[in-house]
C-alpha cells in the first residue's frame, strides 16, 4: 500500500495509517485488510484517512472477536447511523452488501 492510494471512497491513505496498516499483525487474511481500509474511507470525517480512522486495537491488547451475526437491533441501528447507505451499515457491521441484504431479508428489515 502507498500512502497516496485512493479508495473507493476517493480518501488517500495518510502516513499515520500506512504505518498503522504495516505494523499490525494481520491474523486474518487480505480480506481483512480490505474490509479495514473499505470502512475507514467511508466512515473518515477528514480529507484524508488516518491511524485512528482504522480502529485497530493497540498493540498488545486482547483483540476482541465477534462471536455472532449482527441481530435485528444491530442492523436497525447501524442503518440508522448509516442515515439508510447500506454499503455504510455493512462497512460498519463489517459485512459485505449483499450479507447485509441476506441479513435484512431474514429479519423482515425494508430498505430505507
């Protein structure tokens, strides 16, 4: 990754956060890193995404692990913060688009 590399979200990745990316331990796969970089350009507030847009647990600290789907509740309200832009409620619930939609489908949720 460069530091210059636009996202879909058209936000460069800044130095703090290229340093942040390389210097975690990455015990998931590419994947991960994908849907970390996808929901810090679509949730950074600045021009620019930066180390703590990445929210990436301190080095050191016991990662903490989802251990089940998003509920109802969940969704409803990460819709809700997402002001009804799914790609921003799955970025946040760390799903795809098309889970998300699954996941609405199954709890009855209409699209906003």
């Amino acid at each position: 990754l460069s530091a210059g590399r636009k996202l879909s979200a058209d936000k460069p990745i800044g130095e703090s956060a290229r340093s942040a990316l390389l210097k975690h331990a990455w015990p998931g796969n590419v994947r991960e890193l994908r849907n970390v970089i996808q929901r810090a350009g679509l949730l950074a507030t600045g021009d620019r995404i930066e180390a703590a847009d990445l929210n990436l647990p301190k080095a050191g600290s016991p990662r903490q692990v989802a251990t089940s789907e998003p509920d109802r509740a969940g969704i409803e309200a990460a819709l809700q913060r997402a002001g009804g832009v799914i790609a921003q409620a799955a970025a946040e619930l760390n799903l795809s688009r098309q889970a998300l939609y699954r996941r609405m489908e199954r709890f009855g949720i209409k699209q906003p």
